[in-house]
C-alpha cells in the first residue's frame, strides 16, 4: 500500500513537476488555445489557432526570471529586454527538435478601447512613429514588437542564429490605458524565408497578412502577457 502510494506520489511528480517538463509553469498547447481564444486573441490575430507545442516567455529582470503565461500581468520595466523564448515540452514532441522556427510578437489594443485608441495614437504619432502613415482604421490593427527567424533549439530554449528582421520593442502602453494583449507566436521557419530587415512602421502590422505571405502558415505555439501603462 504505501509503496504504491510512493509510485503514484513519483508519478505525479514526474508528470506535473519536474521541471524540465515545464508543463506546471507554462500550461499544455490545448490550455494555451483556449486562453488565447479566451481573450480573442484568437480570432483577432488569427483566425485559427491549432497549437502542437507550449511556447514559454521568460523575462530576465536585475537576475530574476519572471515567466509570462496566459496573460500574466507584467509592467514595461519587466518587459523592456527580450524575453527567452522557449519549448518546455519539446521532450514530448521530438519531432520538432531539429527544426528552425520564427517568433513573431505583436500588440494589441484592448478591443472596448479602440475609439480612444484612434484619439491616442494621432496624439502621439510623432512619438511613436514619424513615418506613420496617414489614418487609418488602426483599432483592428497591430503593432510589430517582434520578427525573427533561424531560432533553433539548445535543449528546450530558443536561440536565434540569425539577426532579427524587427528587433525587440518592448510594449509602452500609452497612459490612461487598460493593460494590453501582447501575442507571441512561433511557427515553422518556411524556405526562403525573408532576411532583409523590416523597414516599414511597427504599426499597422498584420502577423497573419505577413505569415500567408512569407508562406508559414499558422502557428504551432503562441502565448500571451499583458501590459498595462508605467505608473507616471
Ligand atoms: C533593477 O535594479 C535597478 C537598480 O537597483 C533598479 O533601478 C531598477 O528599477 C530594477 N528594475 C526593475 C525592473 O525592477
Ligand atoms: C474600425 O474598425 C472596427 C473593427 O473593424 C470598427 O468596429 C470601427 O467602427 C471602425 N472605426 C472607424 C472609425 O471606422
Ligand atoms: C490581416 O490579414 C489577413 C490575411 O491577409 C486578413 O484576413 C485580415 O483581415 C487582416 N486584418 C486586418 C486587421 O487588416
């Protein structure tokens, strides 16, 4: 009796806490589809969203790690650095091991605030952006913070070999607004996959417009944080 209790105590162990697996930290593909659905992140991004993988974000602030999972609350000093971007269930999924993956980050507004977004945006274009164009509808659009291919994996994290074609902007909500969604996802890296960097605007980006072109398809992981304004 007490040994099987022992065996199953090792079991569950194994499977929800070993740290290797990851699977207590960073929730499996399925939890992460219904999150991202949850705060429609999907459709708004993507219209489909069928995840293989787990993508974990980990933020790395004066030597502490601070994991971003399913909207964790984090502020812009936390995110100002790249994340390590990681696959903490890769030991499941072999078969993704030796692949070369890109990682696309992008912002969104939350979706009750998107007239004022429009009203906050001409206030700070010149901030944000000189070269922004003329307006638009941006209340449906997203900015880039993040493009890069040649990510491969050294045990579960991903390393880019390649520089970035839009390098690491970390998000600066504008003041006065609700936290905001910050989508990554990753996906299979395509051939011939572009390696002249970015030259257009961060806003006005559209993750799924430029994954059908580049030819990757959809997504196999994604995950999501929330950002609310410094305190001013
Ligand atoms: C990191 O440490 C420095 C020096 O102590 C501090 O000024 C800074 O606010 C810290 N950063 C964060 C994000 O806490
Ligand atoms: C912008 O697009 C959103 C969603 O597509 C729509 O609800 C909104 O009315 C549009 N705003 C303007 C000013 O056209
Ligand atoms: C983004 O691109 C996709 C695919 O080209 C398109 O269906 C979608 O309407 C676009 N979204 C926006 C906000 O323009």
């Amino acid at each position: 009796m007490l040994q099987a209790s022992l065996y199953l105590y090792a079991l569950i162990c194994t499977i929800f806490v070993h740290p290797a697996l990851g699977f207590p930290v960073f929730g499996t593909p399925a939890q992460a589809k219904a999150a991202l659905i949850r705060v429609k992140l999907i459709p708004d991004v993507f219209p489909k969203f069928d995840p293989r993988l787990t993508l974990g974000i980990t933020y790395h602030v004066n030597g502490t790690a601070l994991k971003g999972n399913l909207g964790t609350n984090l502020t812009p000093a936390d995110t100002a650095n790249r994340p390590v971007w990681s696959i903490p269930d890769i030991d499941f999924k072999r078969e993704f091991e030796r692949k070369t993956f890109v990682v696309g980050m992008v912002g969104k507004w939350p979706r009750c605030f998107a007239p004022i977004r429009i009203y906050s945006l001409t206030l700070h274009t010149n901030y944000l952006d000189p070269d922004a164009p003329s307006p638009t509808n941006r209340s449906a659009s997203q900015v880039r913070h993040f493009i890069g291919g040649g990510f491969k994996l050294e045990g579960t994290v991903l390393r880019n070999t390649t520089p970035a074609l839009s390098d690491y902007l970390g998000p600066g909500p504008l003041p006065g607004s609700p936290p905001h969604r910050y989508a990554t996802f990753l996906f299979l890296q395509p051939k011939d996959f572009p390696t002249t960097p970015f030259t257009t605007s961060i806003l006005n980006f559209n993750l799924s417009s430029f994954a059908e072109q580049v030819k990757m398809g959809l997504p196999v992981a994604g995950n999501f944080i929330m950002v609310g304004p410094a305190p001013s």
